[in-house]
C-alpha cells in the first residue's frame, strides 16, 4: 500500500472515530487524544489508546467501541491495546 493511501485511510480512521464519545467527559476519544497510535495494513490494523483515568470505569466500553468502529471504516479486522501512559488534557 502506497504511504499516501496509508496517511489517507489513517486520517479518514481518526475521522470516523470522532463518534466513539467517552461518556463520562462528552467529548470523542479523538479531540481527548487517548488515540495514540494506528496501524493500519493490507489484511489487518491494530490501535494503541490509553483512558483519562487508569481505573476508567467505561474502558471496556469505549476501547470495544473505538476497536469496533475502525473495524467497520477499514473494513478489515482490528485489534485494539490500551497503552499505559497518562493522559495529560
């Protein structure tokens, strides 16, 4: 896959998961930055996020939200992690 259409599918990605809100805030997990990472291939994709807060009591919820979202905009399957840094607004 060329890098153009890479960097197209990752913006379009970071687009459509302006959806998944994180309840507890009202704001998408894009403008809260807790994306922090996508790798998206031919067959496969895989996510890095990470919460506001480490005990977040919506984590299941909005890394299966989050995970489920870009599986139906790539259309390929994808894996989600949730990564242990900080979040810092």
């Amino acid at each position: 896959m060329s890098e153009q259409t890479t960097q197209s599918k990752e913006e379009g990605l970071l687009d459509a998961l302006r959806v998944v809100i994180d309840p507890e805030i009202g704001m998408n997990v894009i403008e809260l930055g807790l994306v922090r990472d996508t790798d998206i291939g031919e067959d496969s994709a895989h996510i890095t996020m990470i919460m506001t807060t480490p005990f977040c009591p919506y984590a299941p919820q909005l890394l299966e939200q989050t995970r489920r979202t870009a599986q139906e905009f790539l259309g390929v399957p994808t894996t989600i992690e949730m990564g242990l840094e900080m979040w810092d607004p």
